[in-house]
C-alpha cells in the first residue's frame, strides 16, 4: 500500500520535471540568433559605414535603423562601428 502511494507522488514530479525540460528546450531555441536566417554578404567599401549599407540594402525600411545596426553588429561579432575596406559583412536578407 505504501509502495503503491509512493509511486503515485512520483508521477507528479516526473511529469513536472519533464514540462521544465520541455518549455526550456522551446525558449532556448527560439532564442537562436542565427536560426534559419539567411544573409547576403556584402564586402565594404570606401567611406561605407554601418548607417550607410542599412540605407542602401534596406531602402523601404522605416524602422529604427539604430536597431539594425545593432543586429549587423551582433551578428558579424563587432565590438564597435568601425569598418574597413575588403571587411565581408553578413547582412541579413530580411529584417523584421
């Protein structure tokens, strides 16, 4: 009887543990920056800077640019704004 009550408070528990690893597994891969993103990847060029490519390769976009130049920054692993001629930059082909 007491074997069998034991049991019963292990499920519970199982169950619980397995929906943490479930709903973590799910928030760690939404959280993949370069998911299935696909990039164009361009090479600068004299006097390009960040605000110059985000002008030229997103022409439609009125959104906040300062925003997608952090992302081109995260993405190409940049510390800072700083550019130089024959840098190759991936520049993702849709920004949302």
């Amino acid at each position: 009887m007491k074997k069998q009550r034991r049991q019963l408070r292990i499920i519970p528990l199982l169950l619980t543990v397995c929906l943490f690893f479930s709903i973590s597994a799910i928030a760690l891969g939404s959280n993949n920056s370069n998911g299935n993103i696909q990039y164009d990847v361009i090479t600068v060029e004299k006097n390009d800077t960040l605000w110059s490519l985000v002008e030229k390769h997103y022409p439609n976009y009125d959104g906040n640019k300062q925003k997608v130049i952090y992302r081109i920054k995260k993405i190409n692993h940049l510390d800072n704004s700083m550019l130089f001629i024959g840098q190759e930059l991936k520049m993702p082909l849709y920004i949302g």
